[in-house]
C-alpha cells in the first residue's frame, strides 16, 4: 500500500521492507546500516553520531 506525499505530511508509507546498506560511521568507527546507498566521498554516521552532527531542529510554528 503507497501514499502519496499530497495529504501524508509528506511522508512515503510502502509495505515493502526498506533495503539496507551496510557502512562504517565516519565519526567513531562502528559498523552501521542505513536506509539509503551512500555516495562516495561524503561522510556517513551511525545512529548516535548523526544525532551529534545534524542541523538544529526548527520549530514550525
């Protein structure tokens, strides 16, 4: 089942499991896996070094 991005807040909602791509974090070493393919030459995080290195959340009200 898809939705659209009309109506979803812009999120996709597939039934099909995400594949997974197996890296190690640029930041500390561990090995991770992420729902995207990595481009070559630009860093990738595990899960707890992401979160250290994303922007700042804007509210948006």
């Amino acid at each position: 089942m898809r939705y659209d991005s009309r109506g979803s807040g812009g999120r996709r909602f597939d039934s099909r499991p995400r594949e997974m791509h197996k890296i190690t974090c640029s930041d500390c070493g561990a090995e991770a896996e992420v729902p995207f393919k990595p481009t070559e030459g630009k860093p990738v995080y595990c899960r707890d070094c992401y979160a250290k290195h994303r922007p700042p959340r804007r509210d948006r009200f």
